[in-house]
C-alpha cells in the first residue's frame, strides 16, 4: 500500500503483481531449497500436477513445468528463462520478466528495471546502451508472447516500443522540491527553464527538443516508423502518442534552424576557366546541363510498393549505380503522398531490380 504512489492492485511492480511461491514436499523437495529462476501464475498448474505424478495427457497449457528444478538436488536454482504478466482487465501494460530485469510496454515510454541492482524498482535503465541486448532480447520475447498468447493490450492500445527522443522525466526535481516536469508547463514556473539541469531533465516542458524518433511505435498490430506516418498524417498524427513521437512530421513543432531555408550560397561560384571573347570554332565536347550522380531527397517517381507484404506504405528501391547501396532521406518531406512531378534536382532512376530494403512498416510480432 502506497509503494510507487500506488493503493491498488494490477500494476507491474514486484509489490504489486509479485506472487510469493512457498511449497513443502518433504519426502521429494529439498528442505530450504530456493528457486530464482522467473515463473508465472499459468505455470503453476502444469508443475503441479507433475509433482503430483497426474498425466494431463493431451490438455495443453499456457504455463510451462517448473518441477524438474523443484526435484533436483540443487540447493539454490537459477535458470534463465522469460515470463510474461499483463493486466488483462484494464488491458493497459504487458511485461517481459527474467531472473534479473523486467521491461515493461504501456501507454507512456518503456520501462526497464535492473531487478538486482535496483531491487524496488526505482530507476528505469531503458535507453541506456549497457542494457541494450537485454533489452532487445525482454522485447522480442514480449512481443511474440503477445500475438502467441492473445495479450488484449496490443489490440487496443498504441505502444512505445522505443522511448520518444522528446522524453521528460517522471521523477521529481531536485532543484525544485515537490514538482515534476509536467509544473513547468505552467507559466509561475516557466523560468525555472533557465536552470540546465531542469531543462536536461525535463527538454519536452521545456519546449527546446523538436526531433523524430527514430524508432518504431506499435499501433494497431503494427510497428511504423516517422516515415510512414509522413504519408498519411491525418490519421496517424490524431494519435497523441504518435504525434509526440514524431513530432516534426505531425507539425507539432519546427526545428531551429534547420526549418529556414538559406538566402544564399554559402561560398561565390567560381569558374574552372576564365572566359574568352573568341567563340568557339567547333562544338563543346562536354555539357553544361550533365547530370550528377547526387541522389535527390525527393524520388522523381512515385516510390514502388512491396507486392508480397501486408503494409500500404511505399518503400523505395535502392539504386544500383556504383553498386553501393542508396539511401533515400525522407526526414524533410512535407506532403501527405508522393510527389508525381519530377525533381528539381537531375535524379538517377530506381533499378529495376526488386527492392532490398524492408517496408516500413510491419507487423508488430515477430513471425515464427
């Protein structure tokens, strides 16, 4: 009662959705034997009957057997394995738990705890690169749990699966006692803005980052990119959530300086050689207009769409000139579909060959 603000049950944490496994079973368990290893509530039901000795024959369960290292002679057991726990009736957060980290996907930014270095989960580690293949390894796992298993959540709700680039802390202050980030919002303390730390802390109230993040948030059963929520704002950038993930390309805000164009050149163009006054007799070997090999940011036809694949967003072919693989930047477009009109910029044309490049968007689980 009261850990983490909390005065109820259905929340991730160890005080709230951790249950305490205590079994005697003096003629086969091991007596002040401890069993580490992560487990769930559907597994309880298999390990028993086991340790029963009660076939279940054909009957399956989502739980897996857990009894192998209840029986052993081992002291203390510590496999690694990951389970899963959801709040199944708010429907509102899933998690991936193993013997030492917990990651957790919600409607907010996603959560790791270090479960053996922060015990009462404090500290949430996620985006920090030490963490990054145990991090990798929670999610995949979560996400193929969750189509496997039918988690309600990812049905309803839209999931950040990488922490928006524009993130504030949830923490309080500690320049400013009792107040968090979302009080700066307010004009009385705006100013406290000025302090580094405050706006290091809290860049979103603030209002000094203006940036796309460049990960992939799920909506619904599919994971998307900013790039294809340029294609289709309307319905996407209605999503509070994906409009503050993508805040540039849902027009929330303009990016300093990069939004104003430049006035001029940046150095004064100069001539290979200095001109003559005597026309030339026979023609110029070389054209003026030759086209550069510069790959325009915008394609110079409409992008080409995957037959064999589920989405509706193009993806665009890599050209096969100089044999190096082209990659198109979409970051600055500003249109809702693909231009038909050529670009001002001379652009090399797509192969023909069929495109490497896997479609923006896909589905959220893993397939296999």
């Amino acid at each position: 009662m009261g850990e983490h603000g909390k005065f109820n049950k259905g929340k991730p944490y160890k005080t709230s959705a951790g249950v305490p496994f205590i079994i005697r079973y003096p003629k086969r368990i091991k007596k002040g034997k401890v069993v580490k290893t992560a487990y769930s509530s559907p597994d309880f039901t298999p390990t028993i009957l086991s340790l029963l000795g009660i076939t279940y024959g054909d009957a399956t369960f989502q739980g897996i057997d857990g009894s192998d290292e209840l029986l052993d002679n081992a002291q203390v057991n510590s496999r690694e394995q990951v389970r899963f726990i959801t709040n199944a009736k708010q429907a509102n957060w899933i998690a991936a738990v193993d013997r030492d980290h917990k990651l957790i996907l919600s409607g907010g930014p996603p959560v790791l705890f270090d479960l053996k270095k922060d015990p009462d989960e404090l500290h949430n580690f996620h985006g920090n690169e030490t963490y990054h293949d145990i991090t990798e390894k929670l999610e995949t796992a979560l996400l193929v749990a969750a189509k496997e298993y039918k988690f309600p959540f990812t049905h309803t709700q839209t999931i950040f699966i990488n922490r928006p680039v524009c993130f504030d802390s949830e923490d309080q202050i500690s320049q400013l006692p009792y107040r968090v980030c979302d009080d700066l919002r307010k004009r009385k303390y705006k100013k406290n803005c000025k302090i580094d730390e405050v706006s290091k802390m809290c860049p979103d109230a603030c209002g000094i980052c203006c940036e796309d993040t460049k990960g992939v948030i799920g909506y619904e059963d599919s994971l998307i990119t900013c790039n294809v929520v340029k294609f289709n704002r309307k319905m996407y950038c209605e999503d509070p959530k994906i409009s503050k993930f993508c805040p540039v390309t849902c027009l929330i805000c303009v990016p300093i300086p990069s939004s104003f164009p430049s006035k001029g050149p940046s150095s004064p163009p100069t001539m290979s050689h200095p001109p003559t006054a005597v026309p030339s007799i026979s023609p110029s070997t070389s054209s003026i207009h030759n086209p550069t090999k510069i790959i325009s940011w915008i394609p110079s036809k409409p992008p080409t769409v995957s037959s064999d694949s589920p989405s509706n967003y193009p993806t665009i072919e890599p050209s096969s000139i100089l044999n190096k693989p082209t990659a198109v930047v979409t970051n600055e477009i500003t249109y809702d579909s693909p231009p038909i009109d050529s670009s001002y910029m001379p652009t090399i044309e797509p192969s023909s060959s069929s495109s490497s490049i896997p479609v923006n968007s896909s589905s959220m689980f893993p397939s296999g």
